[in-house]
C-alpha cells in the first residue's frame, strides 16, 4: 500500500518521440513503496515504451525520471542494478545454457551461494532438466521462465515487468501471480505492462490505461468504474473505443458543422 516515503517511480513530463511520431506523450506518474502498479492499454500504446524509458532502455525525449531516487537519464546503468527487468519479446542470450545465464546475472549482482540460488530458480520453475540446454533450444515458454528467474534472482526491491505471463502456460501464469502477491506482501514494489485485464481486477493496487502514448485513466479499479455495472473490460473498451475514434477523426479530418 501506499506510505508517506518517497515514491520509488516518479515520473515527471515523460515522453518519446521518434522523430516525427510521439510514441508516449509527456505524462506524469509515481508509484509508492508496496504498490502493485498496473499500465494496461491495446498492442501498439505505448507501454513497453513506458517501462523502457523507466529502465533506462530509452533514452527521453522530454522530461525525465527517478527509479529509487536514481535519475534515470544521467545514471541508467545504476537504476538497471538495481531493480529486477523482465522485457517484452526479450529472450536470454542463445549461446548460453539455461544455468549458465542465471549463473550470469548472479555473479553479476555479486550474490552469494550462487549454485544454490541457480538450482532454486530452476527447479521453482520446474526447467532443471534444461539447466544445460542452450537457450536457442528452449521453447518460448522455458525461455520466458529463465528470464523471469533471471529478475528474481536477486530479490529486488523492484521489479519491471513488461507482458511477463505472455508465453507461460495457465499452472505457471497462475504460480507467477501467487508469487508476486508474496512480493508485495514482503514490502516489494511491483511495475507491471501488460493487457490482459484480468491481472488488473485480480493483483494491482493502481492502474492507467494508456492508447497512442497518452494516459486515458487512472486509480484504482474502483475509481475507474463510472457505473456499478461495469467491470474493468467495460471501462477499457470505453476509453480505448473514445481514444480510437478520437484519432481517426483527427487522421480523417472532422465533419464540419452544418
């Protein structure tokens, strides 16, 4: 939950462009010590733009960030050390087992009993008979895995997680969501991109709603609800259906006024 010490996330006048297209609009967001944050929104809206730039992936083209009260833009390195990423669409490196990257990102976080920590990961994840396959081999599902026990590891005080439950099968979509309830409940903080609404009802404290770069809604579940009869579906196509219309008129010109 929320508490009165400095927001880990602040954002202020946010954006990317590239070149002549705004890929996120200049927005303004902090996320408290405890929240399950959510950013949920269409393919194509802006979100891993988002948690790209709050990672230091991206550079800014306006306004800035802290993560941890690290600026985001002069020290990205530092904020990548020390919080856990998991990116959309990313894989771990091919040339590597399974073992071998996990063994990598620990030694590179100078963690202690590394083996024991590998071997953990592994087997919650249920691929330790992959330790030693190259990860070129591995399904899309088994590479989703190490790449999440990859942002484990180390048990951050944060974690970044863009579309993380994409290629996990229903048992281990269901065990992530268990044990990222358990991290907040340990007084993590958790940054979440995705757009499969059902996380949003079931996991987050806060969530925004963003399409074509710009921030449409945010609260909770609750505050986002006009109506008692709406579920959060109903909300998103709301906005989303408001925001689509809104740019194909601008795109198409709108009708003049008789």
């Amino acid at each position: 939950m929320a508490n009165s010490e400095e927001p880990l996330v602040v954002a202020k006048d946010l954006g990317k462009a590239f070149g002549d297209f705004v890929a996120l609009h200049p927005l303004n967001v902090s996320v408290d010590s405890g929240e399950f944050f959510g950013v949920f929104g269409p393919n194509g809206a802006g979100k891993s733009t988002f948690i790209k730039l709050l990672t230091g992936q991206l550079r800014p083209t306006m306004g800035g960030a802290k993560v941890l009260g690290i600026n985001v833009r002069s020290d990205p390195r530092k904020v990548k050390a020390n919080v856990g990423i998991v990116p959309e669409s990313e894989s771990p490196p091919s040339y590597l087992t399974a073992a071998e990257y996990l063994e990598f990102v620990a030694r590179l976080r100078n963690l202690e009993e590394v083996e024991e920590k590998v071997k953990y990961w592994l087997n919650w994840f249920g691929i330790n008979e992959k330790r030693d396959s190259l990860c070129k081999d591995l399904s899309k599902g088994q590479r989703q895995k190490v790449m999440l026990a990859g942002a484990f590891i180390h048990d951050p005080k944060l974690l970044f997680l863009d579309e993380p439950f994409v290629n996990l099968d229903p048992i281990y979509q269901r065990k992530c969501r268990e044990l990222l309830m358990e991290i907040i409940s340990r007084g993590g903080t958790i940054f979440l991109c995705t757009h499969i609404l059902e996380v949003a009802e079931r996991l987050c404290t806060r969530v925004a709603i963003i399409d074509h770069g710009h921030v449409l809604a945010a609260g909770t579940v609750e505050d986002l609800k006009e109506y008692d009869a709406e579920t959060l579906e109903d909300v998103f196509i709301r906005l989303v259906g408001a925001s689509m219309a809104e740019v194909e008129a601008i795109e198409d010109g709108a009708p003049e006024e008789e």
